[in-house]
C-alpha cells in the first residue's frame, strides 16, 4: 500500500508553518534559526515527495535534496558564528537588543 502524494504535501506544509512561526515569534537568535532549519526540511520533504511520485527512476530529487541539505549546512555554520560573535560581544542572544547596524 502505497502513501498518498496529499500527505506527505500536508506533512511538509505543516512542518513549514511550524517553522515559520518559529521564526516569526521567536526573540532567540537560536530558536530563529532552527525555524529556518525546519523550513528548509519542509522543502526537502516536498522535492523527495515530488520525486517519488514523478519520476523515480532518476536521482534528480535526491540531488536536489543533497544540494538543499548543503546550502542548510552552510546556513547553520554561518548563522551560529555571527550568533556566537554577536553574544561575544553583546552577551545576549535576543534579537531586540542587537542593533549593531544602527546609527
């Protein structure tokens, strides 16, 4: 028996609002970040279900998700180091109280 196309979608738009709750209601930086984290896994869900259901044959989904999973790792890499310099220097991890771009 075979899982539907529609769950998996439902799935996916599920864990993609989730996530950006998580990034429009959170003030940490952290918990900002893995909102995005959860988005990105959302998508990733979306092009291996998508794949399964078109064109299994190929591995275009899987490259797709490989490239997808990257580009999450390099977020998180780059996101976690401007936070660590950012409570370094400011000891907080709110983003209310970071205004290093203001005049």
């Amino acid at each position: 028996m075979m899982i539907p196309l529609s769950w998996y979608l439902i799935l996916a738009a599920a864990l993609f609002c989730i996530g950006t709750y998580g990034v429009l209601a959170r003030r940490n930086a952290i918990a900002i970040l893995m909102g995005v984290e959860l988005m990105l896994n959302a998508v990733i869900l979306n092009l291996l279900a998508f794949w399964r259901y078109g064109e299994p044959t190929t591995a275009v989904g899987q490259a797709f998700a490989a490239f997808v999973y990257a580009v999450a790792a390099a977020e998180v890499a780059v996101g976690l180091a401007l936070i660590v310099v950012i409570y370094r220097s400011r000891r907080t991890t709110d983003i209310d109280q970071i205004n290093l771009l203001k005049w």
